[in-house]
C-alpha cells in the first residue's frame, strides 16, 4: 500500500496509500489496538488473496449462512466481524452486583447479561463462583439473563463447596 499503491489502495487508504512505510507502520503501531488496527489497515487485496469470507453461525437456525465474500460489498462487513473477535469488551462476560443480603445470610448475587446469547461456561463459571465464595466467606450466587429472560442459576454454598 505505501510502496507501491494500485487505485483500490488509493481508495481505501487515501492517507497512507504511496506514504513513507516506516512512519505508517510506527505510527499504526504506537496508536492502533489489535481491533481497531483490523478496521484501519485490512486491505482488500490480503482479503482477496486469504480468500476471506463471513459465515453467520446462529443457533436458532439449521444452516450456517455466508454474509460477506471478498468483493466490494463485502470488505467493510468482513473487516468489522474480524475486528469485533479481538474486541476485549465482547469477550469478557458482563457480570454485576445485583444485591448483597446484609442482614441476612450474607450471601452475594450476582448477575450476568449474556451479550448475543452467549452462556457462560459451566466449568469456569463454578470455578470462578468457588473463589468468589472463599473471597466473599458467604453464599454466592449468579444468575445468567438473556436479556430478561433468565436462562441459567448458579450457587456456590457452604454445602456446595467441597473443595
């Protein structure tokens, strides 16, 4: 793109495209995280030589569906669906504070809003909830909601922690 643009480079990439490399890659470097590094510098050319494409994998349907193939209308979708898996904010379960039984049994509740219906996972879900528990030295339990719909409980009492 920088030593030796075609007009598609020029397009897409108008303030790098013919630019010293050097400072283009220092500077994406110094300024660009993982995901916003995919939206700014992915070119169409390496989408087209990986044979790139997007697969919309939804678990309420029977059949995977292709959403985007390398091709002009397809970049900017196949550029956003890759950055979105390096995105931190989508990866790392939502999990908040809902109450904390002070005058009773002290035990925590905690709840977890799934982000596109993604669970959490079972096994890592009651190891975490075992430590919160040791941490917290009461009850801990944790509610996983689909929006408002509650889709899984977990606990880790006295009873229960066995470890």
């Amino acid at each position: 793109i920088c030593e030796s643009p075609t007009d598609e480079d020029f397009r897409w990439f108008p303030e790098i495209a013919g630019s010293d490399w050097l400072k283009t890659m220092d500077f994406a470097m110094r300024n660009f995280k993982d995901e916003s590094f995919i939206l700014q510098f992915l070119s169409p050319k390496v989408m087209r030589d990986m044979k790139f494409f997007c697969i919309r994998d939804d678990d309420r349907e029977k059949a995977l569906e292709i959403t985007a193939i390398h091709e002009d209308n397809g970049y900017q979708q196949l550029r956003e669906k890759l950055a979105a898996q390096y995105h931190l904010g989508d990866r790392i379960p939502n999990i908040q504070v809902q109450k904390i039984n002070v005058q009773g049994d002290r035990s925590l509740h905690l709840t977890h809003q799934q982000h596109n219906r993604k669970p959490l996972d079972k096994d890592s879900c009651d190891s975490v909830l075992k430590h919160m528990r040791r941490l917290w030295g009461f009850d801990v339990y944790l509610e996983s909601m689909d929006g408002e719909t509650l889709s899984k409980s977990y606990c880790c009492t006295e009873k229960s922690n066995t470890g």
